[in-house]
C-alpha cells in the first residue's frame, strides 16, 4: 500500500511534496496515520520519545545461586540468594537526517544522573523501573543513508504503573511537544513573525539560530502556539511539526 493511500484527517497538510521533507525521507513517513504507541523514557524533567514504535527488543534475566559441592557426592546443595536480575534490551534504527539529534538527545538521558522510567507499549503492560547498563550507536561502512542502529541495554530494578488505553493516548497526543529541550535560553520580548518567504519552524529556525536542526526549541518555547496549531489540523507527529507550515502573521517566540 502506498504512503499515500492512508486516509488523511480532515485539513490535514500533507507533509509529502514540502521542500524540507523531500530532503529527509524519514521526514516524510506519515507517523501519526499508523496505530501504535510510540516508546519514551523519562528520567526526571527529561523525556525522549521514540520516533518509531517498538523495532526490536529482549527481555532476559539469571538468578544468584550459592552451590555448595560435597567431596564424594553426586548432589549438590542450592541456595537462592536473588531471584531475578532483569535485563530489557532494545535495537533499531533512527532513520534519516533527524538521526543525529535523535541519538544525541537519547544519550544526554540515558547518562543522567539517577532511575529512568521506561515505557514501551505492547512489550509490558507496566511501565519498567530501570538504569542504563550500556548503549551502542553505530553507522555501517556500506550504509550510504543517514540512519543510525541503535542497542540499548537496560536493568530493572522494579515495576510500576499499569500502562492503560487512555495512558497510551495521551502519550500519542503528548509526542509533539515532549521532544527533548536544547540549551538555548528563551526571551519573552524575542519574536519572529511567519511569512511567506518563512513558513515552518524549520525555516524559523534557520533564520534566528542559524541552525535549521533547532527547530524543537521552538516547539518547547511555543507550546500554546504548537498545541492550538495541532488540534486545529490533527494529532502531528514530531517529524510532521518541523515541515508544517504555519498562518501568516503567526508570532513565534524564540
């Protein structure tokens, strides 16, 4: 089936045939048509939500045992001391030219100081309690895109809240505006006015910051903007958000 064979909502703007979208093929999958969560991880006012859902996990875990032999004996003694050390495992890959920033944002968590909060829909049906064991991020020799493979291994030190129909929804109209925070600092009096000659956020940002790529700063410094301009046209995802293009006259703070 064809991209374009989805049903569109109701005034929604095609991501598909946008300048920037072109340029990133990741850019221009229509995520928000596709009926799955996507996974996040929290570690106190940090959030990362997965642009994708679940690609590939593993779930593992091995007791401690005390064995005590005996000279002459063809039996042994067991004592349980730790029943279940739990290891979660994910892998897959963050496509196109978001990659980058995917990845960077994804390890500024994973190294914070302190217990994450994994949520991964249709794996557990709690969210898990865990902390970052290791992480590998890697880009083949052969592979002539932009994506970049991904192994994350976590251990789980206790469950928590049930993952419920209603948590999963508002986890997927959250993913827009829960993208991880740069460094730029905001000022209330700073604003850029939409036009025609600068209609997305992309846009917006490569004219104030210089960097086109910083365009999720906008995002967390416009959400009444963003949350308005999202119900009007749609549940957007992230990669959907960059490429929109915003009302003339709109005022973005930056």
């Amino acid at each position: 089936m064809a991209l374009t064979d989805f049903p569109q909502k109701k005034n929604e703007i095609p991501v598909i045939g946008s300048a920037d979208a072109d340029l990133d093929t990741a850019a221009r999958i229509a995520y928000g048509r596709f009926k799955y969560a996507l996974p996040k991880i929290i570690c106190g006012k940090k959030i990362f939500v997965w642009p994708a859902g679940t690609e590939a996990f593993r779930r593992s875990g091995n007791s401690t045992l005390g064995i005590h032999k005996y000279i002459g004996k063809n039996y042994v003694d067991v004592h349980e001391i730790h029943q279940d050390e739990a290891h979660i495992e994910m892998s897959g890959t963050f496509a196109g030219l978001t990659s980058q920033q995917n990845m960077i944002d994804l390890i500024d968590l994973l190294i914070s100081v302190g217990p994450k909060s994994l949520y991964v829909p249709g794996v557990f049906a709690t969210i898990q309690t865990v902390f970052c064991e290791n992480y590998d991020f890697n880009h083949a020799a052969d592979d002539r895109t932009h994506s970049i493979d991904y192994t994350i291994s976590f251990v789980r030190t206790v469950t928590g809240a049930k993952i419920t129909a209603r948590m999963q929804a508002a986890q997927q109209q959250s993913s827009p505006a829960t993208i991880q925070n740069t460094t730029i600092a905001a000022s209330p009096d700073r604003t850029a006015t939409v036009s025609d000659s600068m209609k997305t956020l992309r846009e917006v940002s490569a004219v104030v910051y210089g960097d086109a790529d910083k365009w999720r700063t906008l995002v967390t410094l416009n959400q009444d903007i963003m949350g308005n301009y999202n119900t009007n046209v749609g549940n957007l995802t992230a990669f959907q958000l960059a490429t929109q293009r915003l009302p003339n006259g709109t005022a973005v703070r930056y």
